[in-house]
C-alpha cells in the first residue's frame, strides 16, 4: 500500500470542476511534483490534501487512514507556502518553537528541536533575528525549518521558491531536496517551473484543466511525452504532422520524404494525420552520421544562448528548432540561408493527441 493515496478525487466551484479524476499513489520518502500552468488544479489538490479544501468526490489516505472528514491539524502534515507566512513579531527561534509549543512538547524538547532545526538549515547564528532581518532566500529556509519541526509525515510545498530570484532558487530547491533525502520524509511540491520539477522530483504529474496528463519520471515525462500539452509545456519541442502510410510497420511521410521509424504506430491508423514531436537537440543541421532522416528549409533566426546555439528553420509551413553547442571555429549559419534538418526517425515521438 503506497504511503499517500489519492483516489478519484474532484472539486467543484460553483458547478465548475477545477479538478476531475485525479489518481496518484506516492510511496514513503518520495519526492512527487505537480506541474502545470496556472489553473491547471495543482494547488488545489495540494490543499484538498492539507485539508484547505474538501473534496467533491474522492478518497486521500496518508499511511492507510482516510483523512478526507480530518482538520488540517489532525493530518500531521507540515506546509510551506509561496508567502513565508512568519510570525513577525518572533525571532526565527521563537518560529520554529511555536508548533512546538502548541503541540504540547517539554521546553527540553523544544530548545533540542529548535537547535537541530537551525543546523538543518545551517542558519544556526540567526535563531535571535525577527524575520526583517534575513533575505528572502533566508525566510523561506526557515519556513521550511518550522514546517519539519513538528516531525510530520508528509511534507506539501506549494511554489515555495516563486518569490526569490533565479541564482537563490536554484540554490534553494539543491538545499530542500538534500535536507528531504536525508529526513526520507514524502513531499509534494507544486510548481509552474519545469526546470524544478525536472531537477529535483523521483517522479512528476503533469497537470492540465483539472486532470493528470502525464505521470512519469522526469526521464519519462522529457523524453517520452504522450500528449501535446506535455510535449510543448516541458522543454522545448517541435511538433510536426505526418501522414500514416503504413501503421504497423511505422511508416510516414513527412513533408514530401518517406520515414520508417521501425516501430508500430499504436492505435492510429492508415492515412491517419499524426502529431510527431521531436526535441531541439535531436536535429542537426546538414548531413550527420546515424540522422538518415532530411529535410531541407530556410533559416529564419539564430539565437545565440552562450553555450547553446539555437536555429529556427522554416520547413514548408512549419518552423522548426535546432540546438546545438557553441563552437568557436564553427560560424553558425544566417538568416535566410538554405539548410538541411537532418535526424534519426526514432528520435520522433508519436503523440495521443
């Protein structure tokens, strides 16, 4: 039975369903992120799991007991939200005391607590500053530290690190993820981010209109994405449309060339119309050893991106992106010129949609 269960579950605003059917199983000490535009529903089912919330429809189990009808103090459940939400008038010591103190624990206890906390977030010469005294990178360490103070079981980060600058926050989610592999406590953390996601979960729900679209790997959600939506939100991708000529033996065409990606193609169809997806870095430009796959286009622009050389091409009425390293010897090619898109077919990736 996994740790955290998360069974049908819906919410409705005013007759409108904000989230439909959501099923998730999260095993002990994983790291799970929900991904997705704004409004997608991933705040929402965070806060149906902290309790925020009630359901519509559904069933949550953490660690096999059904905490739909529980408050949020009965779940043993820590948060961390986007505003830092600290007692102002407390010194970060007094802080990470205060759940300490509610629930009850000797002054022993609390002060041992408090101290471990202080070395967990290696902010252990700033237990008597307010919370105007610390950085905003600062604050939310803290935050986090009163969170896991209480030692609950589940840990919710709801876009903690959207209000601090990017050199901080990539900082910040090395610090959160070390200190939640060395406490193994089970976290979900929401984020619009996509580099956050990838970077720091064992595995992400990709969130779209209510619904989970795709649950994976951040391998898996990269690489083989299974809709559109989650093609186009994470990374960067190119999704072209091809003509079934053979389904069962992979074959298509694809503006004007033949391919064969020597795999079935699923469900679709003879003369079916399918989107293809394939990443930047995929493509080269000319002729390429193990990329039998040509098309020829027109360079539209060329971004230069430090170590990372980015062309857009034009393809018959599709544009497409190529990434590259930056080579000094190597002159990228200009606007206008006629080029090659070279690729292997089994680089493409047929979508569900």
């Amino acid at each position: 039975m996994a740790f955290l269960e998360i069974s049908n579950l819906q919410k409705d605003y005013a007759g409108n369903r904000v989230v439909e059917n959501f099923n998730l199983a999260v095993e002990q000490g994983e790291f799970v992120s929900f991904l997705g535009p704004s409004g997608c529903g991933k705040t929402t089912v965070l806060r149906m799991v902290a309790g925020f919330e009630t359901p519509s429809a559904g069933l949550i189990r953490i660690d096999g007991k059904d905490v739909v009808n529980l408050k949020p103090n009965q779940r043993n459940i820590g948060m961390v939200f986007q505003a830092y939400a600290l007692f102002p008038n407390m010194t970060v010591a007094q802080n990470l005391a205060f759940g300490l103190k509610v629930a009850g624990k000797s002054k022993a206890e609390i002060e041992a607590t408090v101290k471990e906390m202080l070395a967990l977030i290696k902010l252990e010469a700033l237990g008597q500053r307010y919370p105007f005294q610390l950085s905003g990178g600062q604050q939310q360490r803290v935050a986090l530290a009163r969170a896991l103070a209480v030692k609950p079981k589940l840990l919710l980060l709801d876009e903690p690190l959207s209000a601090l600058d990017a050199k901080i926050r990539v900082s910040l989610r090395e610090e959160i993820r070390a200190i939640q592999r060395k406490l193994q406590i089970t976290t979900i953390f929401v984020t619009h981010d996509q580099e956050e996601a990838l970077s720091m979960s064992d595995r992400i729900v990709v969130m779209h209109q209510g619904k989970a679209d795709q649950l994976g790997t951040p391998f898996e959600i990269y690489n083989q994405p299974k809709t559109r939506f989650v093609a186009s939100f994470v990374g960067t991708i190119n999704v072209l449309e091809g003509k079934v000529l053979d389904a069962p033996a992979g074959r298509f065409s694809l503006y004007g060339a033949e391919l064969n990606l020597g795999r079935s193609l699923g469900e679709v169809k003879t003369g079916d119309i399918v989107a293809l997806a394939l990443r930047p870095e995929a493509a080269s430009l000319g002729t390429t050893v193990g990329k039998p796959a040509q098309l020829t286009g027109i360079v539209q622009d060329v971004n230069f991106l430090g170590s990372v050389i980015r062309v857009r091409v034009k393809v018959g009425e599709t544009s497409l992106s190529l990434d590259s390293f930056n080579q000094a010897a190597v002159a990228p090619p200009k606007a206008g010129d006629t080029v090659m898109v070279s690729f292997a077919p089994e680089e493409l990736l047929v979508l569900a949609d």
